[in-house]
C-alpha cells in the first residue's frame, strides 16, 4: 500500500512538472503559433478532415493550412485564462516525449500518417479520464470550428447561409 502512494505522489509531481513546463514554453497571450504547434495542428487538422478534405495532397495542403489560420483567429479571440489552457495542451502535444507518452505518436507531427493521428485522437475521444476527452473536444471543436465557420465550405454540406433579413 506504501508503494502504491508513493508512486501516486511520484507521477503527480511529474505531471505537474510536465504541464507546467509545457505552459512556460507556450506563455498564453497574443502570439502567433510556432512551426511545432503549426505541424501539430496541421496533423490533427488532416485526421479529423480526413473524410472531407480532398485525397489529393495539393489540393489538400493549402486547406489544412487556412484551418490552422482559422483555429489561431479563434484561439486568439479566447480569454486569456482559455489560451493558457490550450497554450498548455499544445505545449504537452508538441514537446516529444509527451506527444509518445499522452498521444501514443512516436514520429514527428510531420511524419505522422493519418491513421497514427487518427488513433491518438480516437483513444482520447474514448478515455476514461475527462482531462483527455476534455483535450479532445477542445481539438474537435477548434477544427470544426474552424473549417465550418468559414463560408466556402458551406456547399459541400448544403448549408445555404445564416438567414438573411432578421437583424
């Protein structure tokens, strides 16, 4: 039983330690995302598009990145403590060691496959602990979000617009 709380402290500290690492070296505020979080959310973007996005990388490419532009508009138009928080949830994505441990990716953001991402963004969806699920909505709703927020899009699902004439 001893055992068992000492390594309940142990992996607590270093989870604090981990988060808060990861926190200061993505201090919230206004700033634009890093290459490493750009990749990250280019990977996470990719999975969760992938049965909407075109197959063709050329054509696929350029709208995984103005998705990545919308998440950083929406994240930028967050309270500051919501940016700390996702500041904090990129910084354990992009740091290697956590992105093998928490999500399961041994590769780079930029070698990941989709169906690598995919996995990751799965087991989080399904996991028992709410921080993860949390992590995910947070992820799902930042691409939705910004894939369908954005007009050009609206034809492939037969949205004709917000309604015209009321305001």
């Amino acid at each position: 039983m001893n055992f068992g709380r000492r390594q309940f402290i142990h992996t607590g500290l270093a989870g604090s330690l981990l988060l808060s690492f990861s926190g200061w070296l993505n201090a919230a505020g206004a700033r634009r995302f890093s290459a490493a979080e750009r990749e990250m959310l280019g990977a996470v973007v990719d999975a969760m598009l992938d049965g909407v996005l075109p197959a063709q990388s050329t054509q696929r490419r350029p709208l995984v990145a103005r998705t990545v532009e919308g998440i950083a508009t929406a994240v930028a138009g967050l309270s500051a403590a919501s940016q700390t928080e996702i500041g904090e949830l990129f910084g354990l994505l992009v740091i290697a060691p956590a992105r093998m441990v928490l999500a399961g990716v041994g590769k780079p953001w930029r070698e990941a496959s989709v169906s690598d991402v995919g996995e990751f963004l799965q087991s989080w969806r399904e996991s028992r602990l709410g921080l993860l699920q949390g992590a995910y909505g947070a992820l799902h709703d930042l691409t939705y979000g910004a894939w369908y927020g954005r007009p050009d899009t609206w034809e492939a699902i037969s949205y004709p617009g917000p309604p015209r004439g009321y305001f």
